[in-house]
C-alpha cells in the first residue's frame, strides 16, 4: 500500500503536468487559430489582390515611341527628317566584364575610325544599351560572321535624327543628345526611353515638346522566362505635327557660301513680317555626327579653338561701329540738337574741353565742313564725336532702347543673348566707376561699352526699313501665321525717316559712299551703312591711326571686325541683311558684298515666282 507521502507525491506531479499542459496548450491553440485565419484570409479573402499581382507578373506594357516631328520650309523642302540606322548594342550586366568581346569587336568587326560608345554600367542589368551607332554595310557583314563569338551583342535597327543638308542648318535646327537628369526634370510629362535622344540647342530644344508627340504603349502577356505570349491591349502613339522654318534655302546657302568659313556670321529677315530667311553662323558644324545618324566626324583642336558650336548669328556680342550712326543722327534731329543742314568743321579730331584729349576719326586730314547726310555718307567720326556729347548718355540710352538695343528678340531659340545697352547706373553697377563724357563719345560711333548681335541690330535696323515698326523674329510658323508686334517707334517728325534713309542709300549710290563699291547703274536701290568695330583700342596718340593700325595688323586676331546693315530695295524693301566678318577689317569690302548678293537673289526669286506660279 501506498502511504500517504506517496499518494501526495503522486498528485504534485499530475498537478504539475497539468500546468505544463496548459503552458503548452494555450499557445498552440492560440497559433493553430491565427494560422486557420490566415489560410482563410490567403484564399478567400486576399484572392483578388494575388490574382492582380500575379497577372502584373505576366502581364507587361510596352511603351511605343512617335517618330519626332519633321522640319519643312515653307516651300515643303524637309530639313530634318529620321532615318533607320543599324546599331550594336550590348546588354548592361556586361559591360564590365566583356572586354574580350569589346577587343574583338574593335579587331574584328569595327572599322579603324570607329569610335565605341561605353555608356554607364548602372541601370537595368538586363537591357541592351548602345554600343555603337550608324553602322556600315561592312561592319554588319564582318558582325555576321563574328556573332555566334559575340553572345549578348545584337544588332538592332533605329530611328535616328538625319539633316539632308548637313552644315547648312546647324545653328538653327541644332542637334540632339541623350537625355540627362535636366532635360527628365523638364520634361517630366514626357516618357523618354533609357536610350532616348532629345533636343538640346536650336529649333530641336526649342519645340522639343511639340517635336516629340505622346507615346502609345502595347499591353502583352509573357511567360516565366519573358516570351511573348499574346497582345492583350494596343493604343497607338500620336505623331507631332511637322514643323514649318521660314529660312530661304538659297539665302541660306549663299550666305554659308559667302563666308567660306571665315568667323562671322549673317541674319536676313523680311521686315513686314518677322520672318528670318537666313540665320548662318561660321564656322559650324555637322549635327548629323551628334545625331548618331552619321560616323562621327571628330572636329580638330584647331576647329575647336573657332568655337563652332557658338551660334555667333545670336549670341556673338559685337561692338555695333558706325551702323549706329543712322540712329545716333536720327535721335540728333529728335532732340532738335542739330538740323538736316548743321555743319560742322572735320579736321581729323575731336577735342574735349574738360581734359583737352584728342578723339582721332578714321581719316587723317578730316572730312571738311560735314552735315548729317555727308556724315552718314562718309562715316565721320568726328561728327558723331560731337553730336553724342551734345546728345549725352541718358538721351541716347532711352533712345535707343526704343530700338531694341540692350535687349534680347525673343526669337524662337534658347541660347540668346543678351547685348549691352550702357548707362550711368550700368557702369556704376557693373565696375563700380562713373560715367564719364569720353565714354558717351565712344558711344557715338558705336565703340566703347556698347554691344549688339547681329539679330538685334538687324531687328532695330528693321525699324528704318519701316519708318519705326518693327515685328518680333520668328523662325519656326503654323499655317495660320500673323506677324506679332515687336515695338514701335513714333517720331517727333516723320521726315526725319526719310532724311536717315536717303542718306544710307547715298552710302551705297554717292562717289563718296563709304560702300559705294556696290554700286552699278542696273542694281536694285539699297540702303546701307557700313562698320568697322574695333576690338583692340588705338590709344597712342603720338602715332597716326595708320601707323598704329600697322602693329595691330601683326596679329589677325586683332583686326576689326567687318560689318555691314541693310536693306532693300527702296522704296518698299522686303529684306534687311546684317553681315559681320570677324577681323575682316573692311565693312565695304568684305561685309557689304554678301548682303548685297542675298538682297538682289531675293529679289530674283520673288520675280520668279510672280513670274512662275506654282
């Protein structure tokens, strides 16, 4: 029999294993429920939500990118268009580890000018990147042979930026380039592909949205390893509208030809309209290479020294010379400081009362007893010296403001500049120094601190051609086009257009004519003025300006430049041309003759097609 301390023993330990039961129990039970609930919400209650994440992982959109817009002339001539080029490319996870596949590409299959593209290694590792571009007919032979060596390497077609005319248009259409991190900020309501190109300077940036269209997307079905199963869903992307450019193909042509690669550049625009008919800067440079839809053509350290990706046609900053004296006179007969008659004496200088220094003209012995008309006609400094000290600084800035100077045009491209309108308050802010009379001289005859580019001043000379109207410049038109009013300016007495006109025509027709070289008794009537902008100040004032002009000859870099505003033909002219040559030295001999040729082959073109109606 078991005694009492047993039997008490014994209970103790049914107790305790009772409390381990429970300490074990409860929680399994409390775990079997949570699990039964989850097994219940996975299949029940979650099955639309896994449903939809599964079909996500078979069911794949594909975007579909428009072919970007096109750029016509107004006679339907495309100057930028896209072509399919044949293109190499690799998938990313490789990029770092396939140097035996790059070497045997180089060895094997590329030509020995050809340039490889090695793109960053970051992004999806799984997509094809650009290796090479524009491909030719013998490297894709040499490819076909060498591919089953060259796994992961395809060859695929693209559409790619192609300008028939390649130089001609470089400064105007620009070029593309891959999109960056800004251009995603800017335009983040466009979708662009991993190996997208986008516009980056010239009419490409500027309509860069308009140029790309809305892309549309495919909506397929996949399976585990990435085939294709089936179309679900297609929605077809929408094409951009073509884009019209009002140059002229001929101007634009004669003018590039003109230059013949010199630095300069030439602006041509119809005064009653706005429209820019040739816009060439020199040099330029192929955008077809940054396209990728041509071999690239590397440009040499020395063409690069030339700056031929600057567009100098509206960004090049140039002291505007005697092409300023029009409106210098202009504002004389305004402010009643002088009269169509006014004389005064040349002799070769003008002299300050305030410190006795000299201001030397052009012309050694002078230009005699000199008007207006005679100082235009002649381009006396002199004359100019006098009346802008007469005029002052605060007259002629709020004077030819009203002309656009100082300003930019708000022509339809991104890179323009700004020039230099210079005031009391300009100088004082800018180098901390006041304005002083000799710099209102300078300002006289276009020299000094003022600034202009060849767009302004052709914009402001558009104002004369319209007795003061003038409309804003544009490049790129819709069919529906009206010109916009760009400014314009009322004079006190309207003759006073005439009198500034007859004197740029006498320029050109006078034997005194400072460009009277363009002259033949059967050419059209043309106004002009011609300009000689000093970049290097002639200072020694114990030499005569020829002998001086000698030691700045030695370097061609220190030549002034060329210009020559105009336009014609009077009395109802329909183009004004402005033409500057860098360190061209002579504005009658150099500049003149281009704008003259782009006038009279203009005129001859809008004969041909009064004479020939399409």
């Amino acid at each position: 029999m078991k005694n009492i301390q047993d039997l008490r023993k014994e209970e103790m330990e049914i107790r305790s294993l009772k409390g381990r039961f429970r300490v074990i129990f409860y929680p399994l039970l409390v775990l079997c429920l949570i699990g039964s609930f989850k097994i219940v919400q996975l299949t029940v209650l979650q099955q639309d939500s896994f449903e939809a994440e599964s079909d996500k992982n078979r069911i794949v959109e594909i975007p579909i990118y428009p072919a970007r817009g096109l750029f016509k002339l107004e006679d339907g001539t495309v100057i930028a268009e896209n072509i399919v080029t044949q293109e190499l490319l690799i998938k990313r996870s490789l990029l770092g580890i396939s140097k035996l596949q790059i070497d045997l590409l180089k060895e094997k299959v590329f030509e020995e000018t050809r340039k490889i593209n090695l793109p960053n290694k970051n992004g999806n590792p799984e997509e094809f990147i650009l290796l090479a571009g524009r491909l030719t007919d013998k490297e894709i032979a040499r490819y076909e042979l060498q591919k089953d060596s060259l796994p992961n390497v395809v060859i695929r077609a693209k559409l790619r930026r192609y300008l028939p005319h390649g130089n001609l248009f470089s400064h105007v259409i620009g070029h593309l380039g891959p999109v960056d991190k800004e251009d995603r900020v800017i335009f983040s309501d466009r979708q662009y592909s991993y190996d997208a190109y986008v516009g980056k300077v010239g009419l490409e940036r500027a309509y860069e949205q308009e140029l790309k269209g809305v892309s549309g997307k495919r909506v397929v079905e996949v399976d585990v390893f990435g085939n294709q199963v089936r179309e679900i869903e297609r929605i077809s992307p929408k094409r951009p509208s073509d884009i019209t450019v009002t140059l002229n193909l001929k101007l634009q042509q004669l003018a590039k030809e003109e230059l013949n690669g010199r630095r300069g550049a030439v602006v041509a625009l119809d005064p009653n309209t706005g429209k820019v008919k040739a816009l060439v800067s020199s040099p330029d440079y192929n955008p077809n290479s940054l396209n990728q839809s041509e071999l690239a053509n590397s440009l040499s350290k020395e063409d690069l020294e030339d700056a031929p990706f600057f567009n100098r046609a509206i960004s090049g900053s140039y002291p505007p010379a005697s092409t300023l004296k029009p409106f210098i006179g202009l504002l004389g007969l305004e402010a009643e400081v002088i009269q169509e008659d006014t004389i005064i004496e040349d002799k070769g200088f003008f002299q300050l009362k305030e410190d006795g220094r000299k201001y030397r003209g052009w012309k050694e012995d002078g230009h005699g007893k000199v008007n207006l008309k005679k100082a235009i006609v002649e381009s006396s400094d002199v004359y100019f010296y006098q009346l802008s000290s007469q005029l002052t600084i605060d007259r002629i800035s709020d004077f030819l403001s009203m002309f656009g100077f100082g300003e930019i045009t708000g022509i339809d491209l991104v890179t323009e500049s700004k020039s230099i309108l210079p005031n009391r308050n300009w100088k004082l802010g800018t180098m901390g120094e006041t304005w002083f009379v000799g710099d209102t001289i300078n300002i006289g005859i276009g020299q000094g601190y003022i600034t202009s580019t060849p767009l302004q001043l052709a914009v402001s000379i558009s104002a004369l051609a319209n007795k003061g109207k003038t409309y804003k410049p544009v490049l790129a038109v819709q069919n529906n086009f009206n010109p916009e009013n760009y400014f314009e300016v009322f004079l006190r007495e309207v003759q006073h257009w005439n009198v500034i006109e007859e004197s740029m025509i006498s320029v050109i027709e006078s034997w005194n004519g400072t460009a009277h070289n363009l002259y033949s008794e059967d050419s059209i009537s043309i106004a002009g003025k011609t300009g000689t902008a000093q970049i290097k100040s002639l200072m020694d004032q114990e030499l005569t300006v020829s002998e001086e002009y000698e030691d700045v000859r030695q370097n061609v870099r220190d030549r002034d430049h060329a210009l020559f505003a105009s336009y014609g033909p009077i009395p109802e002219p329909n183009l004004v041309v402005v033409v500057i040559v860098e360190n061209g030295e002579s504005g009658s001999a150099v500049a003149a003759p281009i704008a003259k040729k782009l006038i009279e082959e203009y005129q001859n073109e809008q004969k041909n097609e009064q004479t020939n109606p399409s």
